[in-house]
C-alpha cells in the first residue's frame, strides 16, 4: 500500500510540472491569445523597476514582478537579433532564463531591449506598452565587493565583506566578522578594480585593530587602524584617513543617527619598505581631513578638508557640529622622489555652501563623481547626500538626475569608466541601504539607475540589511575567505598607523568619542 502511495504521488508531482512546464515554456494557445489583446495606455508597473534603463550586456538576468492583477501573465523579451523570450506563469513573478537572456543581450550589444507584458483579467487579455531598455555596449566589471550588515546604532552584532558575480546571483564570503567573535570588517579597497590586490580592514576586541594587504597569495597584517584607503595606481603604497570618530544621536528623523570626526589626517604607507608616514599639508592639526583619492596617473592625491571648529574641552558632539563643512583639496606627488607639493582647492564648501565628501576618479581620468550633503563627513546617515558629477578639463560640475530625496552617497567606478556602483536610501523609506547601478556616457551623464539584480523579485521586500560601500572589481577575489580570518585572528604586531611605530592596544570599538 506504502508503494502505491508513493507511486501516485509521484505521478501527481509529474502531472502537475508537465501543465506548468507547458504553461511556463511552451504557452502557445495562450500567446496566441495574448496577440489579440487590448491595448492599455501605460507602462506596465514592475518591480524592482527595470523600465527606460540601460542595461549591462552581461549581468544576471534581471527579473521582476507584474504589479497589475490578474490570473495569467505572458512576458515577451525580444530585440533585433536573436530568438526573443517568451514566459508564460499563473504566478506575477516573472523568472527569465539565464542563457536565452545572455545569447539575446551579447547578440544585441547597442541596441533595445524591449519587454512586452500581457495580463489576462477576468477572461481579458491586455497589453501594455512596450518598455524599452537600452543595451550597452559595454561590459560592467564582473565582480562587486560590497558590505553586509544589519541594522545597529552602537555595537555590531554581524558584519561581513561579500563579493558577488554580475553574470549570476552568486555571492560568497571574503571576510566575515563572526570569525573574529563578532568583530567589524570594513574599509575594504582595490588597486585599479584589481581583486588581487586588496586592503581590508577589521576592528575585533580579541584579535585587535589592523588592516589586511592581501597582494596576489601574499597575506599581511598590518597592525595598525587604517580608515578611508586609496591605493596609488602603481599599487606600491596606500593613502589612507586616520580617523578619531564620534556617533551620536538626534531624537527625531528618518535616520536619527549622525557622526562627526573629532579629528582626522591622511597618511600613506608605502609596501615597499613598509614606512608610515603623514602626507604634508594633509594632516594640519587645525583641520580634518579625509577620505583619499587618487588621480589615475598617481600624480595628485584628492581629499577632503575642513577646520576643526572645537577645542578638547569642548562636549562632545560639540555645538558647532552642523557647521562643519569640507573643501575638495588635492595636492602633487612624486612617487620616485617620495615628495609632496602644495595643497590646491578644487572646490570650496564656501562657494557650494555643501560639505563635499567622498570623491573618486573615474579611470580615464576624465570625470570625478562626489557626494555633497548639507554639512558633516558621513553622507550615508545624511538624507540631503547626492551624487555630483565634475568634468575635470573645466572643473565644471553638476548634480546627477539619479539622485532621490534620501541619501547617496559610497560609489565606485567600473574599470572602462562606463558605469558607476553606488549607495542609496531611496526604497523602504530610506531606512535600508541598497547598490544601484548606472550607466554613465562618454558626457558623463548618469542614466536612470536601477537596484542590483537578485534572483527573486522581493528579496530586498525582507532582506533586513543594509548593501554598502561597493566596489566594482574585475575578476573575484582569489584569496580564500578561510585564508583572511586566519590572518585576521593571527597576533597582531600593533603600530602607529602614523609612524609605524609599536604601540599598544587601541579601542576596538567602532566608534570613539574621545581622542586616542
């Protein structure tokens, strides 16, 4: 009798998948159907909303929700050449095959996309208007190294470094910080988009603060708290932000957390010899500065300036907080000679009336992309925080229309200067951090963004933790995520991150808000 169970069972599963897969793959009676449909005056509403973008010729593929009601749905993906998609489903979730959807978007490099969707309702078929997407001729980088952690104000509870294939869904470890007893990974960077040559940084109360260079299979860590980190295009040193920083909290808004640097300097540490050393004119015990970035050639370093408006005795967050406001600064050097030159404003807070944070090149050197928010060093807790573009022959400069009214802010560039990753607020009532993409053209002219793909539709719907600081790279990172949590709990040798000298052990918490 068990048997005969099982085997009817087993002919029911099989009944049942047949009708799908002839409904799913095959809908032929009902795309004949579809052809005579009613026409609806609109777009159809999808989500995530992947409608008038441009598209990668080789990310996942993108699949969405129908939100309009109805029984029965038939999505038609087609361009000039190649076969087009067809997907039938009783179900609005719309799930496009992976290698139709590659063949279609390689063979179709430059041209439109479009995507035609039909709702059958109540026996009535409709057909909205057809949304076109544009697809680019150029590739995005392959892989995003990114932050995942939850929703915390004070303490980290988990937080870990992810990278995930554009191509696919597939995501894995770099670093997690549950290998250090719930310890912070952050500030991870690349040389050039380079997964090969990476720095990361992890705080743990056990195993201490450093930072991991990881250069090929070599694996080091340097025993010293490195905070914003750029790499020198030659990969032979690092600039980096030496950061002393305080969070504090407003009893009102959308986001009630704020942060502050109490005081800040640049540093750059060269691999070669393993020196440490302030940059001149960049660590002026009157102002702070931070978040490094370099020119392409490596011949200028770009940072961020502001005075300090407090005195040690001062409460902290002192009153003046809300005032401080960041100048763009860069200033020459020659990396043979190891010398600096003299420290020149790019643009002033005075004539923007902006704090200008977090600017980064783009390859061919042509564009700088940056933050600006109303005041402050931390664009990510600032709703007012959006993306501005500059052209660096005219220095002419102008925020980009993919902004929305809650915060932007951690963006990188794709090795061909073709697209941007960034950090933005704008779904879920700027509570959660998601990645966008964008497309950016030879005018630097940012197109209309759109959420990094996930496999299901309504992942981000309960996904509860903020996607950060991504970094397009080309290639996965080749270092094994085991590898980089044995270095991490290896014993630290502590230096000054300023001189590289021994010291002892610093706060490990991820905020400080008193002067070490």
């Amino acid at each position: 009798m068990k048997k005969n169970r099982r085997r009817h069972l087993i002919l029911l599963v099989l009944v049942v998948a047949a009708s799908t897969a002839a409904w799913a793959v095959v809908p032929r009676r009902r795309s004949r159907d579809a052809d005579s449909a009613a026409k609806v005056a609109s777009l159809p509403r999808i989500h995530p909303d992947y409608s008038e973008i441009v598209i990668p010729p080789n990310i996942a593929p993108m699949n969405f929700e129908v939100c309009e009601s109805g029984s029965r749905f038939l999505v038609k993906i087609s361009s000039e050449n190649g076969d087009p998609i067809e997907i039938g489903t009783r179900r609005s979730r719309i799930s496009i095959p992976a290698d139709p959807w590659r063949s279609l978007l390689q063979a179709n490099r430059g041209g439109d996309l479009r995507i035609d969707v039909y709702v059958e309702a109540a026996g009535q078929w409709w057909r909205y208007e057809t949304i076109v997407n544009r697809i680019a001729e150029a590739d995005i980088s392959p892989y995003l190294a990114y932050r995942r952690i939850g929703p915390v104000h004070y303490r980290w509870t988990r937080v870990g470094v992810y990278q995930r294939e554009m191509g696919t869904y597939r995501e894995s470890v770099v670093l997690d910080g549950m290998s250090l007893e719930t310890g912070c990974v952050n500030c991870h960077s690349f040389a050039n988009n380079d997964p090969a040559k990476m720095l990361i940084g992890i705080r743990s109360l056990r195993f201490g603060n450093a930072a991991i260079l990881a250069v090929g299979d070599r694996l080091e860590k340097i025993g010293a708290k490195l905070g914003y980190t750029a790499w020198h295009p030659s990969g032979r040193l690092a600039a980096y932000s030496i950061n002393n920083v305080c969070q504090f909290f407003h009893a009102a808004g959308t986001e009630v957390r704020d942060v502050i640097d109490v005081d800040a300097a640049i540093a750059y540490c060269r691999f070669d010899n393993g020196s440490m050393r302030l940059v001149p004119h960049a660590a002026d015990k009157t102002r702070l500065e931070s978040y490094p970035a370099w020119s392409p050639d490596g011949q200028y370093l770009y940072y961020c300036s502001a005075p300090i408006l407090w005195t040690e005795s001062d409460p902290m967050p002192p009153p003046q907080y809300a005032d401080v406001k960041y100048d763009l600064m860069r200033i020459r050097y020659d990396i043979d000679t190891d010398r600096w030159g003299e420290p020149e404003t790019v643009l002033s807070s005075q004539e923007t009336e902006l704090s200008i944070l977090q600017p980064r090149i783009s390859p061919d050197g042509r564009f700088l992309l940056f933050c600006m928010c109303r005041y402050g060093c931390f664009p990510v807790y600032q709703p007012t925080s959006d993306l501005y573009m500059m052209d660096l022959a005219t220095r002419e400069y102008a925020r980009l229309e993919i902004n929305s009214e809650f915060s932007e802010s951690w963006h990188s560039w794709s090795s061909n200067s073709r697209w941007i990753a960034f950090s933005s607020r704008r779904e879920n009532g700027g509570f959660f951090t998601r990645c966008y993409l964008s497309f950016v053209d030879e005018d630097g002219r940012a197109h209309k963004p759109f959420v990094l793909p996930q496999d299901d539709p309504q992942f981000y719907d309960s996904f509860l933790e903020t996607i950060s600081v991504p970094e397009l790279i080309d290639g996965p990172i080749p270092v094994a995520a085991k590898a980089l949590a044995d270095v991490a709990r290896s014993k630290p040798v502590l230096v000054d991150a300023i001189t590289g000298a021994s010291k002892p052990a610093a706060n490990s918490d991820p905020w400080q808000t008193v002067r070490e």
